[in-house]
C-alpha cells in the first residue's frame, strides 16, 4: 500500500508508481494531510470529513476540517488544492451538469458551488439555519436538494436560486430528502419512519411506504438502485428493509450479522452489466466496517475496514470500481473494488443432476465381477438408446421452460425464433457463462492498437456501433492475440453486434463461442488461409455445381479468392 500526505502541497502526482492494490480488501492508498508539528505542540492529522466522486467516476472531491477542498484524479493521476475555505464541510456534490464544478456545505449554513479548473467561487446560496448533512443531485444535474435537521431545500443550478423549501415540524425531523435516480421522484424520509414520494415538479405527493409493523425501525440511512426500483432502509437495527418501488411494498427484510446494532449509511455498489438492477448493497455499520451485500440472496460477500481504523463513511464511484472512505484516523483510503469483487463475477459451479428413469442407465452394469462380453454389450445398447434419444444432459442444462427437440423443430419449420424470445433461447443454448469479471478486465485494457483506427477501414453511419465494434473487438484481440490480426474479424463481429447492441457481454460470449467451436480450424494454416476449410468449400462446390467450379479454374480464380 502507497502512501500520500497533501501537507502544505498545492498539486502532485497521487502515486508514484502504479499501484497494487491488496487482495485483501483492495487498499491502493492511504492519503493523510498532516499537520507540521512546532515546539508546544505535537504534529496530528487534518481529518477529512467528506468525499464525493464525479459523474463519471474518474475524479473525486474531498474536504477536510479546516476547509481545504482537494480534487483527486485516479485516471491522470494527479491532486490539486482546489480551496481553503476556513469552515469545515458538512456535505459534497460533485455530479453536477457542468462537469468542473462541485457543490459544498461548510459548517457555517451556507452552500457554495466552486469550479475545480478555475479555483473560483460560482455561486453562494443561504436559507439554511441549521447544517447541511446531504447533498442530492437530478440526474440531469441541474437540481440539487439540500438537507438540514429542520429543512429542505431545492436548488435551481443554472440560476443557483432557491425553487422550493420544505418545513418540518420542530417535533418531526428530516432523516434524508433525496432524488430518485433517473427520475422526477423526490423521496423524503422523516424521524417518525414515514417515508414520502413526491412529483420535483409539482410537489404533489405521489405514495407512502407503510411503516413495518413491530418494532420501531429509527430510519438513519437510505439507498435507491440505479433503476430507481428498489429502496434500502438501515437504522438502530442490524435489519435493513428493501422495498419494492413500483408495489409500495416491503420487498424482504435482510438480517446483518449479530454484533451489528445499527446502520449508519447505505450505498448500492454499481454494475456495468446490471441495468440499473443493483444486486450488491454497501452497509456502514455502527463498528465502522462496510459489508457488502447481496440483496437477492441476502448473502455477505466481502468487507472492508477494521476494527483498529474503523470508517466514518464512504462514496463509491459511479462505476462501481473505486471505494472512498474517510477513517477514524482522519486520513482517506481508496479501494479498488474489482480486486475484491473477481469471487462474485465468476460463473456459478455446474450443477450436478441424477437423471432417474433414464434407459440409458439400464446399460450399466452393476456387478463388477460381471463378464467383458456384457460390458461391451451394454456399452453398445447404450450408443443405440443415444441415437434414438434426445440429449438429456443437453435438456436438463437448460431452463424449466425450454425443450430442445421443440426449440429444433421450430427452427427447422420457421428458419428463426420469434424475436421477443430470440435473444433468450440462442443465449440459453449456447450457455453462455456470463463471466461479467472476466469481461470487464479486457475491458479495461483499452482499444486494442489493430483497432485504433478501424473507423477508416470499416466506417459505419452510426457512431455508437463503432464505439461497440471496437470495444467487442478489442477485447477479443485482449484475449487472444491471434484475433487482433484477424482481418476478416470485424465483418464477422458486425453483425453480432448491431444484434446484441445492448448487452456488449454476450455479444462478446457468443462471438467467442463461434470461433472457438466452429472457427478452431480457421487457424490451423495461420496467418496463411486455411487450406483444409477452403478444400471442403471446393469439395462441395464440385459435387452440386461442377460447371462453376470448371469456370473458376479456367480462369484461374482459386479458392483462397471466391471464398476466403
């Protein structure tokens, strides 16, 4: 683990060397601001309070407690000190609109908005009389609702005027106000348990979520997934409620660990692959370790922090691979997540089934001592009952709801699956392991260099296909060599992926798939053309049109030419 002190620094590199995060939990490195010790007094850290990362979570914002801001780029790898600001912050936003800039609660009420690139103060807001916990921002980051004890507020962020003030009754306090993701849905959750979903536009309240009966939940922290679906509720509890959006029902309830007591925050952990369906839950208990949790199978996967340097909150980036948190110490660790989440993308153990009743199992011999002449007997009757029979293994690998000798039948009469059911059959035929780690790293790897320039090679109208062609591309040429000086690769692969234009991992599974099973001898000849692939195609050719074949010898046209 690499180390980092912002002591009286300005700017600088992050790292020093690339780094390796631990195995671990993912720790990639520790930054501190420490404070230059002087004759009366002993050197100590500058706590950081809060973080937040940038839209597109290559960058992230911190504040300290006497008011420095610092901004950390993870891809550039740099940091600069973007204020000095003499109050401690309470609250960060850095997914504004206007991609620089970040919003800030200071301790003194106010709310200012400040460019990272210009290091210049855009806008100051005031109407709080109490201190600003949290920061929401629209999704289309021109919105921001702000959150005190006794008041919320929304915020226009062209105008940087006040649109709307919520009121609390001094009895009733505000738990969290907060936007839905991708929506217009403001949720509100008060110290009374209830919880509100109202219209941003018009303030009409459009549901409420029941409160749970039994005893008291004592909301303190809430989560929405991406889709805005689904909501997390943690308290003085160690049970987490998640209810469905679109019911207004409680969902299930999750059941953490004993030694844990209460819930202090709650973040869904991002998927690339997941539309928006989050599966895996961070929880903040109140011993300072992050848990992270599947809510599907309410299973523990991984957690992060210890008892010794225990956590006071956390922000993930938006895609899911970077972890932020402020420790007891004062000091800041980054994570990287994908280090600790390889278990989790792995494909799931093949599934062992007995088949009963099965006449192949009636060829078995059960009496070892049992003569050759019967064993070679039943191994032949074993082969005929395989010739006359469906492929039961084949039939028990794939779901409840699919028949393969119905799902060939169809495809014989009618040439093609249904369209709505198209994509699901070929996908459960192929069994498709859906290995999302696996994927992910090559696509991390960047453009491949044989696909930097495939927009002048292979120009296609549409610019978002492009960008897919070249990012399935270039995994494949990460992942083997061979396919990055394939020159036939992306005429094969474009069809592929104008088709699964919305899921890049099974474009990129099926493709894999074909070349492994019905291109392997391809490359037998490679890089020259392959000599025993071209003879079958000349074979054939002869057998169903021999004056064609005499016609392109005639005029010497080889194989490798018509065909290949």
């Amino acid at each position: 683990m690499q180390s980092l002190d912002v002591c009286k620094k300005t700017s600088g590199k992050v790292w020093h060397r690339k780094p390796t995060p631990s195995s671990d939990n993912g720790l990639m490195i520790q930054i501190t601001n420490s404070q230059p010790s002087t004759l009366s007094h002993a050197g100590k850290n500058v706590r950081f309070l809060h973080t937040a990362f940038d839209s597109n979570g290559d960058s992230f914002v911190a504040g300290d407690h006497q008011g420095h801001i610092f901004m950390f780029d993870i891809t550039k790898n740099r940091f600069s000190l973007v204020q000095k600001l003499g109050h401690p912050c309470t609250a960060l936003a850095f997914d504004l609109r206007r991609k620089s800039e970040f919003l800030v609660g200071l301790s003194d009420y106010s709310l200012k908005c400040y460019d990272v690139d210009t290091k210049e103060m855009v806008a100051w807001m005031k109407g709080h009389e109490s201190v600003i916990g949290n920061i929401s921002v629209h999704a289309s980051g021109r919105y921001a609702l702000t959150t005190s004890t006794d008041a919320a507020q929304l915020w226009d962020l062209d105008t940087f005027q006040r649109k709307r003030k919520l009121n609390i009754k001094e009895d009733v306090g505000i738990v969290q106000v907060s936007f839905l993701p991708l929506s217009n849905t403001i949720i509100t959750a008060f110290k009374d348990d209830t919880i509100f979903a109202w219209e941003s536009d018009t303030l009409n309240c459009k549901y409420q979520l029941p409160i749970p009966p039994g005893k008291k939940p004592s909301y303190r922290s809430f989560a929405a997934t991406k889709d805005g679906r689904v909501l997390a509720a943690g308290g003085r509890s160690r049970f987490i409620h998640l209810w469905d959006l679109d019911t207004h029902r409680l969902l299930r309830i999750v059941e953490l660990p004993t030694k844990v007591t209460s819930v202090k925050q709650l973040n869904f952990l991002p998927d690339k692959f997941d539309a928006g369906q989050n599966q895996t839950l961070g929880v903040l208990s109140q011993d300072g370790i992050v848990r992270y949790i599947n809510i599907n199978s309410c299973k523990l996967l991984f957690d992060v922090g210890t008892i010794d340097n225990k956590v006071n909150n956390f922000s993930i980036s938006p895609s899911g691979r970077h972890m932020v948190s402020t420790m007891e110490d004062g000091s800041l660790h980054v994570y990287d997540l994908h280090v600790v989440t390889d278990e989790i993308g792995k494909p799931p153990a093949p599934l062992v089934k007995v088949v009963k009743d099965n006449k192949m199992s009636d060829t078995v011999a059960s009496d070892q001592s049992s003569k050759s002449q019967k064993q070679k007997g039943a191994r032949a009757k074993g082969k005929e009952n395989r010739r006359n029979q469906p492929d039961f293994q084949m039939e028990k690998e794939l779901p409840e709801q699919l028949n393969m000798e119905k799902l060939k039948a169809i495809l014989k009469g009618y040439g093609e699956y249904p369209a709505k059911y198209r994509m699901f059959i070929w996908r459960s035929i192929l069994r498709l392991p859906e290995n999302h780690t696996a994927y992910a790293a090559l696509v991390d790897k960047g453009t491949h260099p044989a696909y930097a320039k495939i927009h002048e090679e292979y120009p296609i109208k549409s610019r978002r296909l492009l960008r897919i062609l070249q990012r399935i591309l270039s995994a494949m040429a990460h992942w083997s060599p061979i396919f990055g000086e394939t020159q036939y690769l992306p005429c094969l692969a474009f069809p592929f992926v104008k088709l699964f234009q919305n899921n890049h991992l099974v474009c990129f599974e099926i493709l894999s798939s074909i070349m492994m099973n019905w291109a392997d001898h391809w490359f037998e000849y490679f890089p020259n053309p392959p000599i025993n692939i071209l003879g079958m195609i000349e074979n054939v050719l002869a057998y169903h049109d021999k004056y064609l074949l005499q016609h392109f010898v005639k005029y010497s046209v080889t194989s490798q030419v018509s065909y290949f």
